[in-house]
C-alpha cells in the first residue's frame, strides 16, 4: 500500500460511515393503521392527516373506518381527521352527481343499449352513493392541526393507533 492510499483510507472510512447513520438517521418513520371513530359511531369515510412537528403531512382516506398511513416520520405528531370533502361527495351524488336537469330532478338511468362505460358508471356512483349514506360527519376542529387536540408520538416500525375522538 502506497503511503498516500494509508492517510486517506481511514479518512474515507470515517466519512463513508458518517453518511451511512446520517442517511439510516434521516429514514427513520413509521407505518400507522388503526380506526377512527366518532362519539362511538365508526367513521366509515374521511382523510386523516398526521402532521409532524418537523417535516411534512403525511395522510390517507379513511375507508370502512379503516387507515394506513404510510412513512410518518417518527417523534411527535398531531393528528387531524377531515370528512368535510366526503360529505360534499354524498351532497352532489344524492342530487344526481352534479348533473342539471332542466326543471330540476335527476337525470334519467342510461338507457341499456348505453356503452358498458356508461353503465359501469351508473353502477359506480350507485356504490359510492351506497358507502357515503352512512356518512359520519365529525366537527371542523378535528380537521385544523391547531384544534385537534389529537396528539401521538410516532415510533420507527410498524404501530396501530385507533382514534376515538370524543363529542365536545
């Protein structure tokens, strides 16, 4: 070995190793699942967002009371859970899925000669219509992160968090 590969050798080596536990530092997140529930109804659709104190938002839809959110960076987080978006969904799909009708009323259901797109897309808003009926709405507050109140503490790994938020 040449004198000049045995000074830098170890400087390399102590470089390459205080990269490696920076990046292995900086990784480190968590893969949350659990339920939300409302006053002790289920929350069956909404998004939930956990926003940490350094770092992004992090969020999911809530489906069949139901979540996993994926790469919460770990440490303190507060947690905000929005249904305000679904509600407007359900509003428009019972009137006929935004769709006027001159003097009012839903449109008519395509007729059977229709393309299969059209049909599959009757059936879609029937399904979806379906899975809002029981809509859940939860307060405002619980959608703003300085209101919340909802507040966890993150580990590295895989955790299940079920949020009951209570009535005020």
């Amino acid at each position: 070995m040449n004198p000049m590969t045995k000074r830098t050798l170890p400087l390399f080596l102590v470089f390459a190793l205080a990269l490696l536990f920076g990046v292995v530092g900086c990784s480190k997140s968590g893969k949350v699942t659990g339920t939300v529930t409302y006053d002790g109804k289920t929350v069956p659709v909404g998004r939930i967002t956990f926003h940490p104190e350094k770092g992004n938002p992090v969020s999911a839809e809530i489906e069949d009371g139901s979540y996993t959110v994926q790469k919460v960076p770990s440490g303190p987080v507060t947690v905000t859970v929005d249904t305000t978006a679904h509600r407007s969904e359900l509003n428009t799909l019972k009137k006929g899925g935004g769709m006027k009708m001159p003097g009012g009323g839903k449109p008519p259901a395509p007729p059977k000669d229709a393309p299969a797109e059209m049909q599959d897309m009757e059936t879609l808003m029937k399904e979806r219509l379906e899975k809002l009926k029981n809509m859940v709405d939860v307060p405002a507050d619980y959608a703003d992160a300085k209101k919340s109140g909802l507040t966890y503490t993150i580990q590295s790994g895989s955790q299940e968090i079920n949020i009951d938020i209570k009535k005020k």
